[in-house]
C-alpha cells in the first residue's frame, strides 16, 4: 500500500500567503497598465486635439472660399515632432482637400459631437487620428494623425519603472516569508525532536515555548497529557503493589489454615478451619475492592457528572444496607434528618456519595465501639449556609488532632488504643487502611470537603463531608430511623 507523501508545514503556509499574494499583484499590474494606458492615450490626444484646434483657427473666408493661412514653415512649426511623423488635412464639406496630405481619411464625428478619434492606417502607417469639425465660417473638418512610437515607449517605461520594481519587491518578501516562517516553526521542530528523542518511561514536562500563543497552548496541552499519563501510571503501579502487598498476608493466612485443616482428621476442626477460610476471604475480598476504588479515583481524569442527589435517599438506603450488621454487633444504628427531601438536595455523584458513607460506616463499625458501655452510631444531616454535611458520629475512643490528620493518608490505620500502625503490622485486624483514602478521594472529585473531629460534649468521632447545596433547604420536623 502506497504511503501519500505528506507537504511540510512550511510549504503549506508559503503557498498559502505567496499565492494570494501574487494573485493579488498581478491584478495590480494590470489595473496598472490599464490605467497607464488611458491616461496616456488622453495626454497624446489632447496634443493631438490641440494641432487641430491651432489648424482649425487658421482657417478663413476668402473671397475664393476656404483659405488655411499657413505657410509650409508655419506648418512644419505647428507640427513639429522630433520622434514621430505627424499628418493632417483640411477637407470641406463635399470631402474636398482644402490642404494636407491627399487621402488622409478618419472617421468624421456624429452630429452629437465636433470631436472623434480613432485608430488609422495611412502609407503603411499605424496612425491615431482625431477629427475636429468647425461650422464656422462655413462647414469643415480637420484631421490630424501621427505614428504611435512615442506612445508605445512611454508605455513600456511605464511597464519597466511599475511592474519590475513591484516583481523585485515580491521576490523579497517571498523570500523574507520564507524565512520568517521558518524562525516561526523552528520551536515546533526543536518540540518535534523532544518528543522523538524521548524514552517511553520519561514523563517529565517537556520545555514549552512562548515564542507564540499557539506554541504555548500545545506544549502545555502535552504537558497535561504526559502528567495525566503519570498520575494512571503512578496508579496503576500503587495498586500492583497494593495488591501485591495486601493480599500476601490474607492469602498466606489461608494457606496456613487450610494446612493446619489438612493436617487433622477431625470434621470439627475442619469447620472451624474452613470458617476462618470463609472469614479470611471475605477480608481478601473487601481489600481487592477498596484498592479498585482507590485505583479507579486516581485514575480518573475526566470530570464526573456532577447533579442534584437526594442525599437524605442516599444516606437512608445505606443506613437500612448496615441494620444487620450493626444489629449483630450490639451496635445502636439511626439516621437522624432534619427537613424534607427537597432540603437536602446536594451537587455530587450518587455512586460516590455511596461509597463515602460505606466506607465511613464501616470504619465506624469496626473502630468507633467503646470498651465497655452501649456502642451507638448516628448518621445525620446539617445545613449550614450554602453547604449540606453528611455527619458520621460513633461513641468510641475516638482519636487526637495527630491521629486524625495521619488516618487520613493512605496505608495507615489507627488503632482504637491510640496507636499509629502500618498496613502490614502482625496486628492489623481486618482493617487495610485505605477507607478514609477513599473517602477523601471521592469527596475531592465532587469539590466535597472531609473532616474529621472530636464528638461534641462526649468521647468518639464525627467524620463529616460538606456538599454544595443545589437548593434551599425548608424547615421540617425531625425524623428519625434507629436500630
């Protein structure tokens, strides 16, 4: 299959600046010499009309009738011309040659007009004639006429002075584009060899240019496109390893426990040991699921549809999803919302919305139990000003401002004594610290706020994500839904 030869940039925008350009003179040349012609053409005829009107005035009546009273020095005075051969000829009305040059002929003027010109062949000659009639004594015409050298010569200086200049001063700016447009591409040629000589794995930012606007505007387009192909690399390779990291010990406690099965012959034992299997997969599970999301909000680059969500739906069908759990460990479950559902009408993403109280209800759930006492967890909604809250309160041990700032970063979990721990401590539990990662990824892809702070008048935690309201809130009484 034959490849079409692609033109350089260079040539495209020469051809496309030159072209019009020469078009544009060669209709100047010629609206030139047209002009030229006509202003010569009149200033050769009004000399030639003016020997007319200077034979005509000569003219007189005598008593043999029509008389030119000039003598032939007189004449060849009047007619004198240096470069060219002047004729003419005074005829009377019947046609007669009152004196002249036999058979000079020229078309006569029409009744409208004393004055007519045309072009005339006389003795072999290309001649330009004019005829002047004169009623005065009696009816007459002059003719004068003469070669066209002179005329042909003005004409071709006027072609050598007007167009030869404009060819020289096209050829100069033909070739100063040439150039111009060269300077102009060489940032996009020097971009051009940046990006070939690049290796694949080299994402740095390349130098932009500000040579122009347009040059600026690419290279920060590349710019943005290597730091996004960056950040989906830098993703996928945290969650390789994530992966890689968080499954080895799920996957080696397993292993350990369908060896230890294996090993005895005892039916009870291997309940208890598939049990733990059971246990120990569903914890494998949650992780591979956490790190999908986790990988999937760093990775996305494209903005989410961001519209009204009925938060208070939201948070109640999540509430009714964790009931069961909750009940099975002795946890007090409600919602507490304040006003109708118009009211808490929030700009964000229904999915995300979902993942955020998920996985706060289940960090709540898993850490925000006190040692001894009724373990209560209250999901509730806030409006204040333009913003609505979706509040997450426990009556756990709750933790320090440092506590709070560092389980916000991803991989650390705090564990309810207080103590800061990496995600592959012997003690880890079921927790993999990425929760509180995902909640506050998904909150900044809706331009949502998470914070974390001390329960008011009382020992736990409240998580709380403000969302932009999408209308005003009316005042309602209190529901409630509790466990």
């Amino acid at each position: 299959m034959s490849v079409m030869k692609l033109r350089s940039l260079r040539v495209l925008l020469g051809r496309h600046v030159m072209w019009p350009l020469a078009l544009t003179w060669t209709l100047g040349t010629i609206i030139t010499l047209a002009v030229s012609l006509f202003f010569t053409q009149q200033a050769f005829d009004r000399a030639l009309l003016d020997d007319a009107y200077a034979i005509a005035s000569r003219v007189s009546q005598q008593k043999q009738g029509l008389t030119l009273e000039l003598s032939t020095k007189e004449m060849g005075a009047l007619l004198f011309d240096q470069s060219e051969s002047v004729f003419f000829s005074v005829q009377r009305q019947d046609g007669s040659v009152m004196a002249g040059h036999p058979g000079l002929r020229a078309p006569a003027p029409d009744d409208a007009q004393k004055v007519s010109f045309a072009d005339i062949t006389y003795q072999g000659k290309d001649l330009r004639s004019v005829s002047l009639t004169r009623l005065d004594p009696e009816p007459f015409v002059v003719v004068v006429a003469q070669t066209q050298g002179s005329r042909a010569a003005l004409l071709r200086s006027v072609l050598l002075f007007s167009v030869v200049p404009q060819v020289l001063l096209l050829l100069g700016l033909a070739w100063w584009l040439r150039s111009v447009i060269g300077q102009e591409l060489a940032p996009l040629s020097a971009l051009q060899r940046s990006v070939g000589e690049r290796d694949a794995s080299d994402l740095t930012p390349l130098p932009v240019s500000t040579s122009s606007q347009e040059m600026a505007s690419l290279g920060n387009a590349i710019n943005a496109l290597l730091e996004r192909v960056s950040r989906s690399l830098q993703a996928q390779r945290e969650f390789s390893g994530n992966v890689a990291h968080e499954l080895r010990t799920p996957l080696a406690g397993i292993r350990a426990l369908t060896e230890y099965g294996l090993a005895h012959a005892d039916p009870a034992v291997w309940r208890e040991q598939l049990q733990r299997v059971a246990t120990s997969e569903a914890r494998a599970s949650r992780l591979v699921e956490q790190l999908l999301a986790l990988a999937l909000a760093e990775e996305s680059d494209v903005h989410l549809p961001i519209e009204p969500v009925d938060l208070e739906e939201l948070a109640r069908n999540t509430v009714l999803r964790y009931l069961p759990r909750a009940d099975a460990l002795g946890v007090d479950l409600g919602l507490e919302v304040q006003g109708e559902s118009s009211a808490w009408q929030v700009m964000g993403h229904a999915a995300l919305i979902e993942g955020i109280l998920g996985n706060l209800l289940d960090n709540a759930l898993r850490y925000g139990r006190p040692a001894e006492g009724v373990a209560s967890l209250t999901v509730a909604l806030m409006a204040e000003a333009d913003v609505v809250k979706l509040l997450v309160l426990d009556n756990g041990p709750g933790l320090s401002a440092p506590e709070r700032e560092a389980v916000l970063q991803r991989g650390v979990r705090v564990m309810p004594r207080g103590a800061r721990l990496a995600i592959d401590a012997p003690d880890i539990g079921q927790g993999a610290g990425l929760g509180l990662a995902i909640v506050s990824k998904f909150a900044a892809l809706m331009h949502a706020r998470l914070a974390l702070h001390e329960v008011p008048g009382g020992p736990g935690l409240c998580a709380s994500v403000s969302f932009a309201r999408a209308v005003a809130p009316p005042s309602s009484p209190i529901s409630s839904l509790g466990a």
